[in-house]
C-alpha cells in the first residue's frame, strides 16, 4: 500500500514540475524569450547572422536593421554586437541589401543605423573598407550618400586615417 502512494505522489509530482516547465517554456516564447534589457536570444541571432554573413537574405537584414529603433540602447552587449555586425556588413559583398533594404523600407529608424554608424564601437571596425564598399555599390544615390557621409564621420572621429 505504502508502495502504492509513494508511487502516486512520485507520479503528481512528475505531472506538476511537467506542468509547470511547459507553462514556463510557452511563456518565454510568447514573450520571444526576450526583453529590452536581457536579450539573450537576440544576441544568439547576432551571433548566427554574424557566423552566416555569406548566405544572409534581404528578410534577415531587414529584420536587423529595425533593431536600432532603441529598445536595445540600455543593453551594451547587444548594441555593441549590432555595431560591429552593421560594419560586417557594410564590408560585405551583402552591402547593396543592406542599402536596398534602406532604400526601400522608410519605417527603417534609418536615422539611429546613420548614428551607429557614425560611432563605431571599436579601432578593429574596418571604416575605410565600408566606405570603399558602399562607394562601389551602383544606384541608390540618396541612401549611398547619406551612409558614404555618415562614414566619413565616424572617419572622422578616428585617430588612425588610412585609405
């Protein structure tokens, strides 16, 4: 008999932690297992996008580029990262979706990706490179010129020039 509910309590034990797991677990991905100050899994995404530059589509660098709309400005892991991914890509050969996103998408904070761009977060960001790339790309004038200035700023700000 003993046997009997020691088993049973095991079992509503097994059911209730079961229970709550799942309830935990569908709550994170409502929420998408993120918050503006502790983005753990977005930071994941950096880190994937940075690992897969080569095979990046349009959808992917848009969906990047509205993160500068400030929910991450109080998270310095996060905003770094984004900087430093924002300058790989502006090295890339992925740098004309980059301003083919920009170019077609106005509710881009285009304005906040100019000012990150304008302070790069580190001196191993290759700002010459970017400015070469961006240069190169044919079309989109407007965007072009506006990113080639916001470069020369961040050009500006740094203490090793060499183009």
């Amino acid at each position: 008999m003993r046997i009997k509910i020691k088993n049973i309590l095991m079992k509503s034990k097994i059911f209730l932690f079961s229970t709550f797991f799942l309830f935990v677990v569908e709550t994170m991905s409502a929420n998408n297992f993120c918050n503006p100050d502790s983005c753990i899994c977005d930071i994941h995404h950096l880190v994937e996008m940075q690992k897969n530059m080569d095979n990046l589509r349009i959808v992917e660098i848009v969906n990047f580029l509205s993160t500068f709309d400030g929910r991450y400005t109080n998270n310095v892991e996060y905003s770094e990262l984004s900087n430093e991914i924002l300058y790989s890509l502006l090295c890339h050969n992925k740098a004309y979706l980059l301003i083919k996103a920009l170019s077609e998408n106005n509710k881009l904070p285009f304005n906040n990706i100019k000012k990150a761009i304008e302070n790069p977060v580190n001196d191993r960001i290759e700002i010459h490179k970017a400015y070469k790339n961006i240069k190169a790309i044919k079309g989109y004038k407007n965007i072009k010129n506006s990113i080639l200035k916001s470069i020369n700023i961040a050009i500006s700000k740094s203490s090793t020039v060499q183009i």
